[in-house]
C-alpha cells in the first residue's frame, strides 16, 4: 500500500491542473460572452456598487463588458503560465514552483479583496476567499513535501563515491544546501557517521529522516568529541537582495564569521580532524577578460565577491596550522538537479530562452557529482590537500550555454535580456549573470582527477 505522500501528491498536481484549465476557460467566458446574457447577473452587481439604483447609461454597461473582455483575455493568458509552472513543478518536483505560485496568489487576493470590500462588491470576496481555499493548501503541502523529498536521490553502493572507504565520523555546516544535502545522504547511505551544524536542526531532522545528529550551536558539541573529517560549506546564498551594506554584512558573517568560530571550536577541542574540507568560489578571481585562463595561483581579483573569497579562506587558514590537511575548492555554478540550473533553465522550459547581455561572459561551472567524486578522493588521498579550482575543464561562455540549452531542451533561443537595466536594479550582483571569467581546473587534472561530466552537452543532457 503506497504511503499517504505518494498517493496524495498526484491527486493534489491533478487538481491544480484542474484549477488552471477552469481560469483558462474563466477568461474565454469573459472576454466572448459578455453580450450572451450569461454574465448580466455579474454585470449587474458591479453596476449596483457603482451606479446605485440609477439607471446605467448604455455606454456605462457596454464600457463594463469591455473590461471584462480585457480582463478575460489577461486571465487566460496567466492560467496558460500556471498550468506551465504546475506541469514543471510536478516533473521537477521542484519546490520553488510551489512557492512562487504560492507568492502570487498571496500578491493578488489581498489586494483583490481589498479593493473589492471598498466598493462592496461582496461577490468578489467570497470568490477569492474561495480561490485561496482551493490553492493555497495543495501548493503549501507540495512546496514541503517536494522540499523534504528533493534533490535526495538514493544511491547505490556500486555508484556512491564514499561507500567501501574506512568509516568516518564527518562534522558539515550548511548541511542543508544544496551540495550538501546530497553529500549528507551519499554519507549516510554509505555508513558513515554525520554531525550537521544548522540554523534549525529540527527542519534538518526532518529533511534526513532522523539520521543525522543535528546541532544549532558549536556550544554543543564538547571538547572531548572526535571527528574525523569537517566539511565546511556554511553560507548565505549570494544571489539574492541587491548587495547593499547590511546585505554584504550578513554575506560575511555567514562565511567569515561562521569559519572564525569553527577555527576557535578547532583549536579548543583535544581531537583535531584529520581532514578540513573548505567551500569558496571562483569569485575570488574577480571579473576578468574572457581571454585570460585562471589557475590556482592567480591573483585574487577586484570587487565584493573577490573580498568575500578572500577573507573567507584566510578565516579558515588557522586549520593547517593546528596540523590539518586541508583541501579548500573554489567552486563554479554547480549544476544538479534542482539549485542553480533550475532558474537558469526555466525560460527555455518556457519558450522564453536567450542570452544575458552581449553573452560573451565566460561561464566557469561544473556538475554536482563531480564536486562529491573530489570531495570523496579528499577523504582517502592525503596528497589532496591546499586550493584546486572545482569548475569542469570545459568554459563557455553564456550565449553557447544558451544555444545549448535550446537544442538539449529543443527550445527557441531568442529571448535576450540586456544588460543595463539589470545591472541599474541589482547594482554589483548584476556580476553574477553579466559578467565572468575563464577557470581552469589545473591542479585537478594534475593530480589525475577525471571528470564524470567533463562537456556542458554531456551535463545537460544528464540533469535534463
């Protein structure tokens, strides 16, 4: 017998199928029976609100219709986008779908109600009252349950990287994002002992069944603890609210501030880790000419990001000298499924694909399993160990990532966004999309590292 989840959650994506195609039909009845005489009782009742009981001049009643044929036609148009996002959120299983169908709704019906309570047009409160009783329950319940069910993907003992290695007891902060999620699973499965500093251990209870030791503070863990690996991939997501200075200030404390702490709890406990494994970014280079190729040994770039790298891995330095090997990976977009690749690749989903800007910014990246194959060599090969790019050998820039995500997706690439305007909103975050630079995994391919998903082809095709 199927668990109440998997039963449920097909009949609840049926029914908001279902709610789509009915506000589709909705604004066809709108927009082309206005003069049927179906709509005389509606139309009657907003004239009241307005009019009274004088009489509607035949302009006052013909000028009504019109807006409704407008609105229809509007409607129709935003039923077609919500049945696209319900059939993406149901095959992704994407939990941002949900919530941002969610974050709609929640715009319009207040202000809709509002509006109409002003005017007395009770007609319309019962029907978005109605409306989010029938939506907003389903679209919450898939938004938690695809949050807990994606991207853990089970893997097999052949495939895992970190089965039939000596068990290891592993401490990882930020164990609930999106590299680490699917580590602390690989982990698990693997047999391997898992400690998770987090913001709210019971959502990462609950996110990995109960098996993993979950702490809120570092306070919790005593000095007399052993553990044999700590991985640390602590941070607030970079993409985001434009980068003022609060903004840049909470970046830095959940970076710096966070391994500053770890470098303290490190130094007091009695039984250092064998093995330090720390997160930054190919941010660190800065915005650099398409041109130049970026080993380990180039110079930190200009700009917030570069000093956000930069003083992130100084805060975790003080490891090595406590007599830890220590392995710190610069990281590209890491494509997977869910993260960074599923906002990137909606509007070709869409129809809507195209470029970002001239797109000749060089796109530095690399798949997620990739990042867990070097993550797992880490655990049992001691000559790891300083800074190695973790980005694929192959570079693009951003218009080839678009052409090639039209042909793996089969979707027109036309929709260009420019630059400028994007840049006057988001300020130097704009970086992030318009601008770029050519990494290289350099000490990786010396150290004799094959890549799983060396080609952006070979990647997209696998995560689509």
């Amino acid at each position: 017998m199927p668990a109440p989840s998997t039963s449920l959650r097909p009949a609840l994506v049926l029914w908001l199928y279902a709610a789509a195609i009915v506000h589709i039909l909705a604004g066809l009845t709108l927009t082309w029976a206005g003069h049927s005489g179906l709509l005389d009782g509606y139309l009657h009742s907003l004239e009241l609100a307005f009019w009274g009981a004088d009489a509607v001049p035949i302009a006052g009643h013909e000028q009504q219709v019109w807006w409704l044929a407008l609105f229809g036609a509007t409607l129709q148009s935003y039923s077609l986008y919500m049945l696209a996002l319900v059939h993406l959120g149901n095959r992704l299983k994407a939990p941002a779908v949900w919530g941002w169908l969610s974050a709609g709704i929640l715009l319009w019906a207040p202000q809709d109600m509002w509006l109409s309570a002003q005017q007395q047009v009770w007609s319309h409160l019962w029907l978005d009252g109605f409306a989010l009783l029938v939506l907003l329950p389903p679209l919450f319940w898939l938004y938690r349950h695809d949050r807990r069910k994606s991207p853990v993907v089970k893997i097999t003992g052949l495939s895992n990287p970190f089965a039939g290695g000596a068990f290891k007891r592993v401490l990882i902060t930020g164990g609930t994002g999106f590299i680490a999620e699917a580590l602390v699973n690989q982990l698990l499965d693997a047999g391997h002992s898992v400690s998770v500093l987090t913001r709210d251990p019971l959502s990462a209870a609950n996110l990995f069944n109960g098996r993993v030791r979950c702490v809120h503070s570092l306070n919790e863990l005593s000095h007399d603890e052993a553990f044999d690996v700590a991985i640390n991939l602590a941070g607030a997501p970079v993409a985001g609210p434009r980068w003022t200075p609060k903004r840049q200030a909470q970046l830095l404390a959940s970076r710096v501030g966070t391994t500053e702490a770890l470098m303290t709890w490190l130094k007091n406990t009695k039984h250092k880790p064998a093995l330090w494994i720390q997160a930054s970014a190919i941010g660190f280079y800065g915005v650099r000419d398409a041109s130049e190729s970026l080993h380990e040994h180039a110079s930190k770039g200009d700009g917030f990001m570069a000093e956000l790298c930069a003083r992130w891995e100084a805060a975790a330095q003080p490891a090595t000298e406590f007599g830890v090997r220590q392995v710190v990976l610069r990281l590209g977009v890491v494509f997977g499924p869910g993260g960074a690749l599923t906002p990137l690749l909606l509007p070709f989903r869409l129809g809507f694909g195209g470029r970002m800007g001239d797109g000749q910014q060089i796109m530095s990246w690399v798949h997620r399993d990739d990042v867990l194959q070097v993550i797992a060599r880490a655990f049992n090969d001691d000559t790891l160990r300083g800074t190695y790019n973790m980005v694929a050998p192959e570079t693009v820039s951003q218009a080839a990532f678009a052409e090639q995500a039209g042909k793996v997706l089969k979707r027109p690439v036309w929709f260009h966004i420019p630059a400028a305007p994007v840049r006057a909103i988001a300020g130097e975050m704009a970086q992030l999309f318009f601008d770029g630079q050519r990494v290289v995994p350099q000490r990786l391919t010396e150290a004799g590292y094959t890549f799983r998903y060396p080609t952006l082809d070979a990647a997209l095709r696998d995560l689509t």
